[in-house]
C-alpha cells in the first residue's frame, strides 16, 4: 500500500506544530470542512488549531511543487516554513479572498527564492543527464532506449529551464507546476495579470528557442519525475 500524505510529510508535519503549536493532525482534511480558506483563517485568530485546515488542504501540494524545484530533501523544511509563515501572518491576510491557494504559493516561491544557488544547480545537473546516455549504436533493448530518450528530454528541459531569468521562471513553474491561473499567478507574486502574461510569453519564447522549437506545454509530462530527484 503506498504511504499517504500523512507519513510522506510527517516531518514537516511535526515541524509546524513545534513551531506553531498547532496540530495538524486532528483537524477534518478538505472534504470534510466545507468553510472557506477565509473563513478558516478568519477563525483561527481565535481558535489557532482551526489553521490546520489548510494545512491539510494545501500541504501535498507545496510539498510537490517544492520538490520539483528543489529536490525531495529541501521539500519537507520548505513546506513547513512556509505554513509556519503562513501563521505567523494569518492576521495580515485579506479575508476578501476566499482561497489563500495563492497566497501560500507566494510565500513558498519567496522561499524558494533565496535558494535561487541551488535549484540553478540542480537544473544544470539534471542537463547533464543527456551526457551520461549510452554511446550510439549499443545496444539496448526498447524500453531502456525509450528511457534514454525520455531522460534526454528531461535534460534538455532543465537545462533551458537554468537559462531562463528567475522571474520568468517563477511565472511558468507557479502555473505549470503549481496549476495556477494567470490570476492566482498575479496575486501569489504580487504583479498584475499583464506582467504575468509578459513574462509568461517570454519564458515560452525561451524555452522554445532552446528546445528547437518544441512546445513548451510539455512540460508537465517531461519534467514527470524532476521531483524524485
């Protein structure tokens, strides 16, 4: 049976309650709370452990979108930061946005923003995965060689991912890996919808050029595995 979500991020679990003292363990997961992340937040103020409700709700998913950027080993610390952060602020947050989706994608990006060193050597070594392909002409069976080829692509993509300015990286990762709108996009760092869609187009542009005019939509697909590197 594969582990849930509970045991993947027990760390970063037990981090925020340390941090916090909250439990994030006997709160009600999304399905079962049907208030708004408003609303919750709103209601933590007086109750702090009513603040685990997101944490249940959005943790696996900072946790995965951090992991993809940074590596498995920096998502569990990074993960609970953030919703430590997220805490300590939950009384700044604008109760007119009923979905705090892109406000923990904002503060986790930040985060992620002052281990710029790290994810650029990250991506660089995943581009050098193409290097240590077997020689042509050995031989291999079919499904080893369709491997080869995928972690080619793999390689080729983190490395146009490296040369792409941060900013601009920023904006295609929160929407392609963080499933985020040009809205939510706008509103996790704090530009318009106009710059978003700029720097959007220019990272595109980008990684088109670099991957010989591949469509850069591939990206969820090509970069399926980044994160259990």
């Amino acid at each position: 049976m594969p582990a849930t979500s509970r045991e993947i991020h027990e760390p970063g679990r037990r981090a925020v309650t340390a941090a916090t003292g909250v439990g994030v363990h006997a709160v009600p997961g999304p399905h079962d709370d049907p208030d708004s992340d408003a609303s919750a937040i709103e209601r933590s103020w007086a109750d702090p452990d009513v603040f685990a409700v997101l944490f249940n709700r959005y943790a696996d998913d900072i946790h995965r979108y951090v992991a993809r950027r940074l590596g498995t080993e920096a998502a569990d610390d990074l993960m609970a930061e953030t919703f430590v952060i997220a805490f300590q602020q939950r009384r700044r947050y604008d109760l007119a946005r009923t979905h705090a989706r892109p406000w923990l994608y904002g503060i986790v990006t930040n985060l992620v923003g002052q281990h710029r060193r790290a994810e650029a050597r990250r991506l660089k070594a995943l581009s050098r995965v193409a290097g240590t392909a077997p020689a042509e002409g050995e031989p291999l069976e079919d499904r080893v060689a369709a491997r080869v080829s995928a972690e080619g692509s793999r390689a080729r993509l983190a490395g146009a991912l490296a040369a792409l300015p941060a900013r601009n990286r920023d904006v295609l990762l929160l929407i392609a890996w963080g499933d985020l709108d040009y809205t939510e996009a706008a509103e996790a760092l704090g530009v318009p919808v106009g710059t978003v869609r700029s720097r959007l187009h220019r990272a595109r542009t980008g990684l088109r050029r670099a991957l010989g005019g591949s469509d850069p939509a591939a990206l969820h697909e090509e970069t399926e595995e980044t994160d259990r590197g």
